[in-house]
C-alpha cells in the first residue's frame, strides 16, 4: 500500500494516478460524515472527508484505497476554478482524506468539494489564516455529549461564519448507551432536571472500530456537518476522546485497565481522532507508545491563538487517594501539598519551553491560550482551609500555571484564555496570586459552556459565586459557544445561548456581551 505521505508526495511531482479499483463498488453515498477544512496557514488549509457509505458498521467501504477528486474554487458561486486533483483515500486510515493545499494566499476565502465515482460532497468554505492586522471572528466550542442535547448551537455558529472555529475537546463522550427521557437531582433548594435525547450506538468504546463508529455517529449530525463546513476548525482532544480524566499514561481507573490495556486503547483512540478531523500530522506510534502532535501556534490577524495540549503530558491528577482523592466529588476536593511541587506540570517540559517561546515572540495583539480545562481557579468552598477545587483543571496544577502566570506576566501583550470542559460558561481574571483577587490581574479567561454537554455541579458554582469575586459572568444553566470579534485594540466576547437545549432547531440568542477592555 502507498503511504498516505509517499502518495500526496508523488501527485505533486506529476505521478499519474491508477484509477480506484473499489470505486465501481461503493454502493451509496460515501460523503455521510460531511467534510472539513482545518489547521488553517497563512498559504495552506488541511481539507478533510471520509468515505463511509456505512458510517454506524466501520464505514462499509470496499477494501483498498480509494482515489477521490477535490476541486477548490476562489468564490462561493464557483465559477472560478482554482485547483483540481486527485487525493488518495487509504484504507488504513478508514478513508479518510487530508488534503494539504498549498500555495494560498493570506486571509482569504475558497470553497471546496470532493467527488467519487458518481458521489459528490456537499461545498465546503474555508478560509486561510491572516498574516496580522485586520481583524479576527473566533469562535470557540466544546464538550458536545450526543445523548444530553441536540447541537443547535452549531447552526447559529454556521451562520455566523467564523474566520476560524477553535475546538478544545470533548468531540465525542467514550461512555455507553443511556437511557431516553428525564432525571431528576436533588439540591439544597431546588431540583435539577436533565435529559436524554439520543442514544449511543454501543457500550462504553475501546477498540478502534469502536472509536471509528463512534466518531461516524457524533459527525452524522447535519448541524456539526454544516460549522464544519462553513469555517476552518482548529482542534486539540481533551479527556473523552480517549478515557474521562486521562493523564499521560494512566487512565481514568487505573484499578479497572491495565497499563497495557490503556496504551492500546490510546493508539486505537488517536488513530481514530486523526482520521475524524482536519488536522495535518497523523499520530506517531513507537511500539505501544504513542504522541499526537496537538499543540500548536496560528495567527488570525490581530490575535495569535496557542493551541495546548493539556492532557498527553501531565502528571497525574490522582494523587494521594487517601488524603485528596481527585477530579471533581459534587463538592470539589482539597488540593494536596504535593500539587504545590514543582515537579508536577501541566504541558510538559517540551511545550512549556515552546509556549515560553512563542509568546516571547510574538507580535500579536492579543495572545491567545486555548486551554482544554480551566486556569482561572475556582473555590468550591467558603475561605476555610484547605480550599476545595476541581483537580482534573490548572488548579491541581498549582506550581505550573504560577510558571505560567509569571511568564504572561512578564510583558506579554493582552493574554486572553479561552477554555471549556466544564460545561459552564465563564468569564474570568486570572490574577498574578490566582486566589487572591487583590492581586495584579494578568489574563483574562472566556470558558465556553457546553455545545450539549450538561453541567451537574451548576448549583454548588452558583452557591460559591461569592468565594470567587474573579469570576465576572457564570451560566452553568444553558448550552452554547463564544464568539470572540477581535480587532487590533479591542476583544469582544459573546456568549451564545441555546434557548432550548432539547430541540434540534431552536434559535440561539447572545446572553452577555464582554469587552475585555470593560473587565
Ligand atoms: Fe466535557
């Protein structure tokens, strides 16, 4: 089989391309998971589709690899056709196609399509990244569990068409298959009320066929399909693309798999991340180790955005199980002393020197942390000591993000962190002393709640919004995204709501509208 990298190689130096044997074979539609565009650059944007006339049964493509053509045009209409060509689909990458197309000019839009055999993709827009200057329309999204709510807030933000969408994790939920209609919790006060809309297609995943049909069921979703195809989208995995709460190499119950057993489900779950999304680089496997290269810089205009990876390098959260336990119990958890230690990071040596790096270097207005968890700290008990905290987010990371801290700190122009994970949106200062609020105020930090993702600890925040005076706008109680407009001298953030999180149409409307200069 020719390799993916070997193939796009040779079509550039003029390679005539065999025609698809398995072409004839491909019974229906193959473009059911839509197509996508990403890691856009200054001259080159990845397009993105997979051929899975099955998408619920491992795709039901043929055998063997498959020759789809691309066309790109320079306007919405197209009638100006600027590339056409052949990409190979491997099978071993499910058939997935990663177009890198090259030679682009800056801050400018083209539309795309891929066809097979008598199938055609529907047209994708995208648009490559901004050199500097002008301005920016980010939008930033998370945490989209298929069975707790429809995905409305992705039309509205296919409507809004961002320059660029920034994914920070929680694409899909590894979990198993629910049960349909309401639940009730009870609090001090009131009585919450979740639902289930939707099912899973099957048990908790951990093979790669597993992950790959999965993944096939979450980009079924005509809303996701159609912001997908209208922005290129930036991604970084945060926990449930592989196993809740994982660090590095220890998963969620280290009591319940094997050090083994999680390294092969790790590569099963990368594999099938890269084939399921717009990025460039495939992961890299040494044996039965594994690395995605996630972290990154882009630019878009007047705002720098530095991709993290939060979640392949840290220590482990589980600390001492006996005195702090770890994540998040419904009350939160005290952090142990060991937190304190600098030893334990957060990105890892290698990326904590880049991310050093780059924004020492960097010229942008506006230099921009997409964060998977947290920075901001967040108390989830009155001032007593210890303070209790979520210790899956930075504030189990105390040492690292003080290094953070000091390196914003230290003249960065208008750090800005945008985060999700915790299914609540949030609006917050990140101070030198992050728990003291008296203290110089260093980055702001716009959390995204949930695209459908629901908060259960929504009550306990509210109930501590006082112990948190950094904390500016909290709605753990709807779903939705940011829209962030950026221009040279001025950040505006909006946080978009979901009216009702249970109907697959509802309109979306701006809750709070927050201009960093204002904060
Ligand atoms: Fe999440």
């Amino acid at each position: 089989m020719i390799s993916r990298r070997l193939f796009l190689g040779a079509t550039t130096a003029g390679l005539v391309l065999p025609t698809s044997l398995a072409r004839a074979q491909i019974s229906a539609n193959p473009f059911t998971l839509g197509i996508a565009s990403g890691s856009p650059r200054t001259d080159s944007v990845i397009l993105w589709t997979r051929l899975a006339p099955e998408p619920l049964l491992g795709g039901g493509m043929p055998a063997g690899d498959v020759v789809v053509r691309y066309r790109v045009w320079e306007d919405a209409e197209m009638r100006r056709l600027l590339r056409e060509g052949d990409v190979m689909a491997p099978e071993d990458d499910a058939h997935s196609v990663h177009l890198k197309l090259e030679g682009l000019a800056p801050g400018r839009e083209y539309w795309y399509s891929f066809a097979v055999g008598e199938y055609e993709s529907p047209v994708g827009r995208t648009r490559t990244a901004g050199s500097s200057g002008g301005t920016a329309r980010l939008a930033l999204a998370s945490c989209q569990s298929w069975q707790s709510g429809f995905y409305a807030a992705y039309n509205d933000m296919a409507e809004w068409v961002p320059d660029c969408v920034v994914h920070v994790g929680d694409y899909i939920y590894e979990g198993g298959i629910g049960t349909i209609g309401t639940r009730q919790v009870e609090k001090p006060g009131e009585t919450l009320t979740f639902r289930t809309v939707r099912l899973h297609n099957c048990n908790e995943i951990v093979t790669l066929r597993d992950y790959r049909d999965r993944y096939a069921l979450y980009k079924g979703d005509r809303a996701l399909q159609a912001a997908h195809a209208a922005s290129p989208w930036i991604v970084a995995m945060d926990d449930h693309e592989v196993d809740n709460n994982w660090a590095a190499e220890v998963p969620q119950d280290p009591w319940a798999q094997t050090p083994l057993e999680f390294q092969v489900r790790k590569i099963a779950a990368f594999k099938a991340w890269f084939e399921h999304m717009p990025v460039e680089r495939p992961p890299v496997f040494y044996g039965l180790e594994s690395r995605l290269q996630m972290y990154d810089s882009y630019r878009f205009g007047p705002a720098k955005v530095h991709l993290l990876d939060t979640r392949q390098y840290r220590s482990d959260q589980y600390l001492d199980e006996e005195t702090c336990g770890t994540g998040y119990n419904g009350q939160g958890r005290a952090p142990c002393t060991e937190e304190d230690q600098a030893a334990r990071t957060m990105l890892g040596l290698a990326q904590e020197k880049w991310l050093a790096r780059e924004l020492r270097g960097s010229d942008a207005g506006f230099n921009v942390l997409a964060s998977q968890i947290w920075m901001a700290p967040f108390h989830y008990n009155t001032a007593e000591d210890p303070v209790s905290v979520n210790t899956d987010s930075w504030d189990g990371y105390n040492a690292a993000r003080a290094r953070l801290i000091e390196t914003l700190g230290q003249g960065v122009a208008n750090p800005v962190v945008i985060s999700g994970d915790w299914h609540c949106a949030a609006a917050m200062t990140i101070h030198e002393e992050p728990g003291n609020s008296r203290s110089r105020p260093i980055a702001h930090e716009f959390a995204s709640t949930g695209i459908s993702s629901d908060c259960g600890w929504m009550h306990e925040m509210e109930q501590m919004r006082s112990v948190n005076p950094h904390v500016s706008h909290l709605n753990a109680r709807q779903h939705g995204y940011c829209r962030f407009d950026v221009t040279e001298r001025d950040w505006t953030t909006a946080y978009r709501v979901v009216s009702d999180p249970y109907d697959p149409a509802s309109p979306c409307t701006t809750d709070v509208e927050l201009r960093t200069r204002d904060m």
